[in-house]
C-alpha cells in the first residue's frame, strides 16, 4: 500500500466487516485488489478464520500460554505493537477466563516521538530536581509526552542530571515490554514494571527498587 509507516497508527479486523485502517488520523478502506477505496462495496471483508490465523500466528502457534494476555483484553509483540482483543467473553464467579471465540482485532502500532517534551521539560524541575507533575489532556497524546519525559528524567537533560526511573505499566503502554524488555526508549536508568497493577506496583517500586522518580500512566481516580 502507497503509505509512509510512521502515520499507520491502527489496523482493524473484523469478522465479516471490512479491512480499515487509521492513517494519518482518518479511516481508510483496502479494497480487494490493493490499494485504497472510497465504496464499502469495493472492501475486503476480513473472515473470521483470518481473525483465527492471525492471533495464531502472533501468538507463536501457542495461543493458550498468552491466557493471561487474553483475559485482560490485549497483547503487545515485539516493537511495542498493542493488538486489542474482542469477541465472546467466557467468565465465572472469579471473573473473566477468557475470549473465545476471538472476532475483532485492533492492532495498534507504536510509535515514539522522542523530544516531544522538550518544551515541558523546563518546567518539570525546580533547582535541579524533577517536580511532581501531573499531565491532563483529552486524548492528545499524554502517553506519547509521558514517555519522552520519563527518558529525559532517566537520561538527564541541560535542566537536572540523569535519576532513577521507576515506571509501573499496568497497560504495558509506556515501555511497550516484550517477554520483560522494553520496545520504547525510556531511559538508561529506568526501571520498569510492566503488566503490574498502579497500586502494587508503585508500592513494590518504592520497597525494592529505590527510585527517584516514580511514573505511571492514566491514575483514574484518588483511590
């Protein structure tokens, strides 16, 4: 397809729908042929068996050892690649099992935008020592600001030496680990836990890590 990758930013499957993707901040079509199309008629119509294959093939033929993945909605692959899960939710009186059949996927692709903070950054530190912060914005990238800030604290930049780092990614969507190592740069002194609930995790940061800075993503509420 005529498209540069840096502004593919989602790929949709669907069973029985068509193929779309998010580039460059609208959906587009894949017709059936190749290439772009305006009509839904002229489409691709993902099947359900592709939906099958494909969570088959990203999850190394071995579907059942990423459950755990599969129960909390989402995987990540190498790259820091998120690929979003829907379909029929199987659960009990402890919650849910799993997702089975599969029939919907969102993958997601990752991409850095290292000195996307550069113009924040003098405002995070105050004789020399990051500040507490606290970034709001609706749906304009604060992941995407958080990580650039979380390298710099971890690296050192012209406004405070490089510090300790502790990131606790409960979404896997900071460091974007695979099988434990980071995909997204954070840092040379950051230390990451990754699928690891805020809470817990800050208080493990805190007890075994000894961290300088302590970062997380989306707080959702005081408690």
């Amino acid at each position: 397809l005529p498209m540069k990758f840096d502004q593919l930013q989602e790929i949709r499957l669907r069973a029985g729908r068509p193929l779309m993707l998010l580039y460059d901040n609208e959906e587009r079509l894949i017709g059936n042929e190749s290439g772009f199309v305006t009509e839904m008629s002229q489409a691709y119509r993902v099947s359900a068996q592709e939906i099958q294959e494909t969570m088959t093939f990203i999850s190394h033929y071995s579907i059942y050892a990423y459950e755990e993945e599969i129960r909390q909605g989402f995987l990540t692959i190498q790259g820091g690649h998120r690929i979003g899960l829907a379909g029929k939710v199987l659960s009990d009186q402890k919650g849910i099992r799993s997702i089975r059949p599969i029939t919907f996927l969102n993958v997601r692709l990752a991409h850095q935008v290292q000195g996307c903070a550069d113009s924040l950054m003098p405002w995070l530190y105050e004789n020399g020592r990051p500040c507490h912060t606290l970034i709001l914005s609706p749906g304009c990238g604060k992941t995407t600001m958080l990580r650039d800030v979380i390298r710099q604290f971890s690296n050192g930049c012209k406004f405070g030496k490089g510090r300790r780092v502790g990131v606790v990614d409960e979404r896997s969507e900071i460091a974007a680990c695979y099988r434990g190592v980071p995909q997204n740069d954070v840092g040379m002194r950051t230390d990451v836990l990754d699928a690891c609930s805020k809470v817990r995790g800050m208080e493990m940061m805190l007890r075994s890590m000894n961290p300088e800075v302590l970062a997380v993503d989306e707080i959702g509420s005081r408690t």
